[in-house]
C-alpha cells in the first residue's frame, strides 16, 4: 500500500522478524537453543463469505514464538512446548484433546535423514507424555512435520488452538546458520510454536465453552456492589475502591430498586454481589451473594477480600 509516498506492506507472519534477532550477531552452538516469543498481529486476506465472528478475522494476534536449535535438542523443546501447552490449557479448563502427528508429504524441501530424526522426535515427544494421537501420513507441510492439537469444548465440539511445526526452509531460505564445535557453519533447526493460536479465535472457544458464565478468576467482573438504598452510596464506594485497589474486578451498580440490581447481575452472570445496607454501614460489613453458591451470609470488607483472592489463587467458585 502506498501511503503519502512512502510503501507499506500488511505483516502476514511473525516468522521472518524472529529470523532477523537471530541474524544480529554470529551464534555459537553454545547459544543454542535461542527461544524468540511475542504477542504479534498479522493480517490475511480472508474471503468475506469465509468470515465468522471472532473464529476467522482479517486481522488477529498470535503467541507465536520460534526456537532455533541443534538437531539433538529438538525432542527436548518439543517436550518443553507440550508442557508448556497443557499448563496453559488446564488454566483455563480444557483437558481433552484431540492431537494430530503429520508426517513427510510427497514434495517437500529437506533431506529424508532429518525428516526421520524430526518426525521421530515429534514422536518420542508426544509418547513421553503420554497423550493418545493420529498419525496424519504424508499431511505435513513441505518443511517440516507437525503437531496439530485441537481442544474440546463443554458440548464436545473440537477447535483448531496449538501448533508445532519443525521448519527446515526458512533457515534455508534466510541462510541462517551457526558456528559449530569444530568452527564450521551449520544450519540450525527453526521450530514454529503457538500455544493459544489467535487470541480472537481462543476468546471465541473460551465464550463458547463456558457459554458467557466464566468462573471467578476470568470473570471480566468478579464483584458487584449494590446499595439497598441511595444512602448507602458513600460506603459501595469506599468498598469498590478497596476492592479494585486489591486487584479485583469491581463495579458499584444502582438506579434500581435492589431485587432488580440482583436480577441485573445474575442475568449478567456477576460471580459476586456484595449487598450494602443500613446494618452494613453500621458495622462495616457486607452481605455476600454468590452465582454459584447462594447466599453466603455477612462478613468484613476484608474477609470478602481474602475470601475472593483465595478463590482466584485455586481456581476454585465462591
């Protein structure tokens, strides 16, 4: 695109800066393996027939990351990226998948002695931990095998997320190279890996799986405090500001009569009402409401304080 005389090109992929902070100085095999990771926005030219939602966008941000490393150290990262995937994943409530091993297509760039050490290390990754997979033969891309996993969803729908793809032509291509034991250049192993995949597409799976009722720790509004009448206003807010200066996300709600503001936040899937009246002024407290738990009695600012970052910290519902 040409912009006031100067040419601007869409970023597709996050591939080739990665390659040029590995080309900023000569590297050693003793820096391998160098890990490169950001949170980067591409963009793609998707058919407008093709768009859906949050699922398939023009514009959207990966965790994308690339690791350059020594033939015998693939395995390891491997290992560590499917660690680092499943920690992640469980964060967020996901625990079955669906994992998908893609191996040598027809044309590919790349000699059959590292597409075997490749693929078998891909392997040995996947039995090491465990998990059951597909073999996909002759389904990987044409510069590298692949390890695809799909997440399932509460209704048992499957959603592409993770990726790891070993790459044998872009460091062809860029002619990235590093400095082996005996002072001679070798071309090192690129590894492609996304945990989440497109933030846009993950918010959408996490909306559909916990269909809008997130539990406490993701709850984009994990309190609500309601006035019984307007004369408890000073005392919502004193409690909102201790809240948010906690670190919870709090809001004070009223202009409604208070049977209206509990309907409001429960239809709006609030975890957490604090409901203020005229015995809480008097004795600093709050009386609790839980989605999740009914009616959870009178406490200390305080103690619904803890009460809260307890619950955060284990995952766990109020």
């Amino acid at each position: 695109m040409k912009i006031e005389d100067e040419l601007y090109q869409l970023r597709p992929m996050n591939c080739p800066y990665h390659i040029l902070l590995y080309q900023r100085k000569l590297q050693s095999y003793r820096d391998l393996p160098i890990r490169v990771a950001e949170l980067g926005t591409v963009y793609r030219y998707e058919l407008s027939g093709s768009l859906h939602g949050l699922f398939r966008v023009r514009g959207f941000t990966q965790d994308d990351a690339h690791i350059f490393c020594l033939e015998d150290q693939i395995k390891d990262e491997i290992k560590g990226v499917l660690d680092l995937t499943e920690e992640i994943l469980l964060q967020f409530g996901f625990s079955k998948y669906e994992i998908n091993l893609s191996t040598r297509p027809e044309k590919a760039v790349g000699g059959d002695d590292i597409w075997e050490k490749a693929t078998s290390a891909l392997r040995d990754a996947l039995d090491d931990k465990g998990w059951i997979y597909q073999v996909d033969e002759g389904g990987g891309a044409f510069y590298g095998p692949k390890i695809d996993l799909k997440i399932e969803d509460a209704l048992g729908r499957k959603w592409q997320c993770s990726t790891i793809q070993v790459d044998f032509n872009l460091p062809q291509r860029f002619d990235i190279t590093y400095v082996d034991s005996n002072s001679e250049k070798k071309r090192p192993i690129m590894i492609h890996r996304a945990v989440l995949g497109s933030l846009e597409r993950f918010f959408g799976v996490l909306i559909e799986h916990y269909a809008g009722d997130f539990p406490l720790w993701l709850s984009p509004i994990q309190a609500r405090v309601l006035p019984v009448t307007d004369k408890q206003f000073e005392f919502c807010n004193e409690v909102t500001r201790k809240l948010k200066t906690r670190g919870i996300r709090a809001e004070f709600c009223h202009g409604e009569r208070l049977p209206k503001l509990i309907r409001n936040a429960e239809k709006q899937r609030i975890p957490l009402m604090a409901v203020v009246g005229p015995k809480e002024v008097e004795d600093q407290n709050v009386t609790v409401r839980s989605r999740f738990g009914g009616e959870l009695g009178t406490m200390s600012v305080d103690e619904f304080i803890s009460k809260i970052k307890c619950a955060i910290e284990n995952r766990i519902f109020l």
